[in-house]
C-alpha cells in the first residue's frame, strides 16, 4: 500500500492513494475542492484495495491519515493523557516514581523502608508476610473491606467479620468443661476459664492488687489517676466507671 501525503490549496493535508490504478478523490474539508491522485503514473505503487482505500479517513483534526475508526483525534488523545497524569498524583520521595493510588504508594515505600520489602511505609513496622502487611496498613487507611450481609457493619478482617456473625446466627462453639457455659469468641472462653483456676494475670503497679481482666485493672487504675471519663450530660457530675453513671441518671429520670 502507498500513501503520499499533500497540501491542498487551503494548507489542508490530502492524501494521495492509489488503488489497482484507480483515481482516487479526496476533498478538502476547508474549501470542499476535489483533488484527483493517482492514475497509471510511473510511480504510482499498485496493490492498495480500492475498499481499504476508501476506508481511509482525512481530516485536519487528525495529525495521520489512518483507517476510519482506528483514527484518534489529536485534542482528544492530549485530554486523556492529561487525565493519565492526573491520575498518577501520588509521588515517590525516594525514587520520584508515581502511582495512581495511594494505597500502591505506600506499598512502594515499603521497598525503601530499613525493615525490609514486608515494611510499612508509614511507621516502618516489619511483617513476615505481604498478607501481613496489607493488613497492617487498613490501621492507618481505616479500609473496612468485610461487610456483614445481615446488619452492615464493616470489618478490617475476614475473622472478625466471621465472629460477628454468630451474633446473628446465636453459634457459640467455645465451651467449658468446667460448667458447660458456651461462648462466641476462644478469648472470652479463655476469660471465664480464670473463674475456676483463680488466675489474675493482670497486676496493679501502685498497689500490686490482681485482677483476671485487662478491663478490670484499667478500671482499677482510675482509683490512682482520679480519671473518670464518663459525664453526665445533665448535671455535668463525672464518674470513674460507666455503671455508675448509668445508675447516677435514674436520679434524673426518676
């Protein structure tokens, strides 16, 4: 095939297309004037398809002359790679390359983190495994990507999303051989269990008390600190545990 690109009259490009020794015409979008090309010249190129020829588009918009829907005009290919750009806003400090999305970012920087490639980017925190990590990083994204079907709450991980489930569907499979009590989660089977062993893992500092909870030394500890995060919303008065201001409300209630 042979394409011969010229300047019509207007300064429009036509082209010149030969075809088994046909003329073929092409007219100038500007001034509507045909130009006949072509003929039995002596260098006229034969073996064009007079069909493939008449497939081929001319006009000023496209920087070539190419097959008729193939042809992508040159303001519209500059929009989308702009929007390309655009797109790949989110910028390596280390290397200067780009990504489209934040989340592949920090993933990137985890290459440069000392930690090695299973690194978060953000705090640098080391991890066995890349299933690890991603994990790690919806810590600091708050991505939720496990909805429950039955409520819609939303989860970080697939096993909390499977523990939650149970509270629609009453399974308890962790039970006790002590007394029979079944529960939702092993921990707080692991919990109940410290009722018969007497075990108090969890120390005071202050005082050395013991308690069989992590919650119940926190609490405990308010004692010390004078803490008492829960307020009443009608007198203001303050309380150091949250029974006792629910308690406290009745007063107003009452």
């Amino acid at each position: 095939a042979s394409r011969s690109a010229t300047l019509s009259p207007a300064g429009t490009p036509a082209l010149r297309l030969l075809a088994g020794g046909a003329d073929v015409k092409t007219e100038s979008p500007l001034d509507g004037t045909s130009h006949c090309r072509g003929g039995d010249s002596e260098s006229d190129v034969q073996g064009v398809a007079a069909d493939e020829a008449q497939q081929l588009l001319i006009a000023e918009t496209f920087s070539l002359a190419v097959p008729a829907g193939d042809a992508v005009p040159v303001e519209q290919a500059s929009r989308r790679e702009a929007g390309r750009k655009a797109r790949r806003g989110f910028k390596c400090g280390e290397c200067g390359e780009c990504f489209g999305a934040e989340a592949a970012l920090r993933r990137h920087l985890a290459r440069h983190a000392k930690g090695g490639p299973h690194s978060c980017g953000l705090c640098g925190k080391g991890f066995t495994s890349a299933k690890d990590l991603v994990r790690h990083e919806r810590t600091h994204t708050g991505e939720k990507p496990y909805q429950c079907e039955e409520c819609g709450k939303k989860f970080s991980r697939s096993s909390h999303l499977q523990v939650h489930r149970r509270i629609h569907t009453g399974e308890k499979p962790y039970q006790c051989e002590d007394c029979g009590k079944k529960f939702f989660q092993s921990h707080h089977l692991q919990v109940h269990r410290r009722i018969h062993t007497g075990e108090k893992p969890y120390q005071c500092e202050e005082c050395d008390k013991k308690f069989s909870t992590s919650g119940h030394l926190q609490v405990h500890r308010r004692i010390h600190t004078g803490d008492k995060p829960y307020q009443c919303g009608e007198c203001g008065k303050k309380f150091s545990r949250a029974d006792k201001l629910q308690s406290h409300k009745k007063l107003h209630t009452a």
